[in-house]
C-alpha cells in the first residue's frame, strides 16, 4: 500500500499536526504519500470553536501569542499584517494590536488559510492532501489496514487514522427532548434567530461559553432578563496585564524530582511548589496565593475588583499560564485518589481561575449586572421542568425562576458515554476504544495512540478533547498545537521511499 493516512476533524490541531508532518516530510523523516482529511462541516480550518459568528465572540488570548503552531508564537498576528485584504473587508473594525483580542471568527477565517497553504505546500513536497466533506461514523480494522468509513458511503484503507475531534456535543435525551432548551450555544448567531428579544432566558454555565451567550444576546438587541445559573457560583477572573515568565521550582523537572522522592503527589505538593515560584518571583507575594476557592457572595463587588486588579501584571496568573507545556506532567503526578479529589472539589475553583477572560468582557458583564438586565444566581438546580402556561421552571434551595428559554452554555461532557459521536460509540464499542475513569479515552501518553481493551494493536491517535482524562487541560490552542507536534514527531513510519508524485487537487 502506498503511504497513506487519515485525520478526522479539520481544525486548529489537525492544521499543527499537518505543518510538523510535512515538517518531517521535508527533513525526509516521513513519507509524502496521501492525506486524507475528513470534516463533516463545509469549510476546513475552523472548527468548532472559530466558525463563521458574530463579532463580539473574542478570544480571550491575545493577538500577539495565539497561534496553532508551537515554535510561531506570533504567526497570527504576522498574518494579520501580511495580508490585510484577507481579513480587513470582513473585520473592518478590528485593528491587530499585539493586545488586542481577536473575534473568534476572524481567527477562524486564519485557519482556513492556513489549511489552503499547507495544501499547496504539501503538494511541493509531493504529499497529497485530499479534502473530504463527509462524517466519519466508524474504523474498520481489515486485512492489517485501518479503513475508515463515512456516513456517506465512502471507505478508505489507510495505515493510520489521527482523531482530532475537537470538542463533541452531548447525546440528547429523547425523552426529554424540548425545543426550549438549546444543548450548546454555538454558533451565538443563531441565538437571534431562535430567541425572540422579550424572552425570559436562563443561561446555565458561568464560564467562557456562557459570557459568550449573554454579551451576544444583549448585543443583539435582547430585552427580556437574563439569568446566568452556575451551580458551582464561579466567575472567571480577569486577565492581567502581565507578560510571561520562566518558571524555577513549579517546573516539569521539579515535579517529576519530587515523584522520584516520594512517589505520586498529592494536591498540597503542587500547592508548595506553587508557592515556593511565587516567593522566587517576588518575595513579598509569599503569602499571596490564589484565593480560598469560596464563590464570591456579591458577583458585582467582585467584577468591580477583578476590573481593578486587572490593570496590573497579576503574577500568579503568569506562573499558572507558564505551565502550558506540561500541565499534564503536573496531572499525571497526583495519584488515582488526588485526581479525582481535585476534580470534585477544586476543578471549578480552578477553571475560574485558570481560564480567564479579557477586561472588555468584564466590563460588558458588569454593566448589565447593574443595568438589571441580567442576574447571577449560584447554587444547584434540579432538571428543568415544562410547564405550558409557566414555560419552563427552575428550581433551587428557596428559589424558583421561570424562563421562555434555556441554553446549556457549560462546555462538553467528560464521560466518553454521554458525547454525541458515531464514531466514538463505534470505537468504544468495538474495543478499540476505552473510555477513561477521569474523562475521554485512553490513549498513551508518548504516542497518542488509543488503548483499547481487545489488546490488538491499532494505528488510531487521538489528540484534543477526547483525551482530557489522561491530559487534564486540552481545552487551549497554545496545548493542543504541542501535542499535536508531539503526537507528529512521535509516529514512526516503516521503510518510507520520499519520491516526488503528480498531484491532483481535490475539493
């Protein structure tokens, strides 16, 4: 068989993977061959998180650093200067400053770009990048070939298979199926089209998505109240103004000394090396970590601090943003008991915190918090339930609130049984697949490859979301463009001949 492989799902990773594999083509580590990229949305590039959508739906990395490849932290924003009528005619508002924050889909739009660039530049090399507008629904082991087969009809035999999913809905209750309730609130477009302006709506989730959702409703010409439901009684903080720094003590190297010590850690180790790189960074922070993880009492008193605050580098967020290139060895150090202690009573506390969000956002969010328009309520909820001359009804500890609609805004579900995907089902199904205890499926750490339970050896790789128990954080650009060159460095190609071949362009 000539060389040949396939990636399922064209976004921001499959686009880094792709660059370091032709990387490797050109250094003649790997072979040309062929490339089948499949995606089940019309365009390649964007994905799910930077498709076609309104404006006021921004990153919340600055211009200067976001980019999905590793070694080009600026390559975003070269482009931007590069080639301005790309972009200018549908982004006239937007200037790229190094601090500026891009909308979502302006990005987006640099991704598509970039997978017509790496087309043609595979073609150069003689790699045949074959773009295929289909769902793949399942991966076929035959005849020593992992053969990959779409909903459309179509079946390829490839030596490997590269999943890069990006992050999967949830399954839908049939029974509890209402067109009231939005499952995801992406694209926020359509949410003027499907929401009248009158409406009561409740808006569950209090993080990225959600702020989202309520910025682009108001935005949109909403004026009916909002109510943001978060039962963990979060909100991100703010970021500051703070360039990054080079970490001393809380480093991959720190860790696994400490491991080699004393075996797995527990959460307090990382908590003291944390501590002791503040110290390191400036002494008279010692005592100033990250708050108690306690849920603000007054959500206006404290966007009003974080706004504040957020004018100055804000150096504990440095140090929790250095730790991008190997926040999994931090994961994989804690022990089975410590994991799942942390994701029970610190991971909300952490994402918070962790997972910032730009001043401009913070403003928006503070001004229809005291406009009235818009109400923060933390605390658990049971189910919505349907009432016809009520809508629908939430209900709390002594409260009870209802609503015309109401947008799930809470990200993905962790429990690989619960995500909405064919091929998922069918790989787990068959064995090839394992769901993981803490999240996704099983893949190892050095090769990406699945571990499945049958204990055959498949050449099917995973990078992204489906491999946030093993990972913990792959929820960012600047992490999953690493592991995806990780994952690219990592393959090994038996006896590969580099010839250069004709090429045809498929569409």
């Amino acid at each position: 068989m000539k060389h040949a492989f396939a990636i399922v799902g064209c976004g921001a990773t499959a686009i880094a993977f792709l660059q370091r594999h032709l990387d490797r083509v050109a250094e003649r580590s790997a072979p040309a061959g062929t490339v089948y990229l499949f995606e089940k949305r019309e365009a390649f590039g964007h994905g799910a998180a930077y498709e076609a959508d309104l404006p006021s739906n921004i990153l919340n990395t600055k211009t200067a650093y976001i980019s999905p490849y590793p070694h080009l932290p600026g390559h975003f924003l070269q482009w931007l200067l590069a080639y301005p009528a790309a972009w200018r005619p549908a982004f006239a508002g937007f200037e790229p400053e190094a601090d500026s924050f891009a909308p979502r889909a302006l990005f987006g739009l640099y991704l598509k770009d970039q997978v017509r660039k790496l087309v043609l530049r595979g073609a150069s090399l003689g790699c045949q990048i074959v773009l295929i507008n289909a769902e793949v629904c399942a991966i076929d082991f035959i005849d020593g070939s992992e053969t990959v087969r779409t909903r459309c009809g179509v079946s390829i035999a490839t030596q490997k298979v590269f999943l890069f999913c990006g992050p999967l809905g949830g399954k839908k209750d049939p029974e509890r199926c209402d067109e009231r309730v939005l499952t995801t609130p992406y694209p926020v477009s359509r949410l003027l089209e499907t929401i009248a302006p009158h409406e009561r709506v409740a808006v569950i989730g209090a993080r990225l998505s959600a702020i989202d959702t309520v910025i682009a409703l108001i935005e949109g010409g909403h004026r009916g109240p909002i109510r943001m439901h978060s039962r963990s009684g979060y909100f991100p903080v703010v970021r500051g103004t703070q360039e990054r720094v080079e970490l001393r003590h809380l480093t991959r190297e720190g860790v696994r000394a400490l491991v080699a010590q004393h075996g797995p850690l527990q959460i307090s180790d990382l908590v003291a090396l944390f501590r002791k790189e503040l110290a390191a960074h400036d002494p008279a922070s010692s005592s100033a970590v990250i708050p108690l993880p306690a849920p603000p009492t007054d959500i206006v008193s404290f966007i009003e601090h974080e706004i504040q605050v957020s004018q100055a580098p804000r150096l504990w967020q440095a140090i929790l943003y250095a730790t991008n290139g190997f926040v999994e060895h931090l994961w994989q150090a804690l022990d089975d008991t410590a994991q799942a202690r942390f994701m029970s009573e610190y991971f909300s506390f952490f994402m918070a915190y962790r997972v910032s969000i730009p001043t401009e956002n913070a403003r928006k969010i503070l001004a229809y918090l005291r406009s009235g328009q818009l109400e923060f309520v933390s605390g658990a909820f049971a189910a919505p339930q349907p009432v016809d001359s009520q809508g629908l009804i939430l209900r709390g500890a002594g409260w009870e609130h209802a609503y015309d609609r109401l947008i799930h805004a809470t990200g993905f579900p962790r429990d690989a049984h619960r995500l909405d995907s064919a091929l998922l089902t069918s790989l787990i199904g068959s064995g090839a697949a394992t769901p993981h205890p803490m999240g996704g499926i099983c893949v190892d750490p050095d090769n990406y490859c699945l571990i499945g339970r049958t204990g055959a050896a498949r050449q099917i790789h995973a990078v992204g979301e489906l491999t946030v128990g093993q990972f913990f954080f792959t929820s960012a650009l600047e992490i999953n463009g690493r592991h995806a060159f990780c994952c690219a460095d990592a393959i090994e190609w038996a006896e590969h001949a580099q010839r250069t071949e004709r090429v045809e362009e498929h569409v």
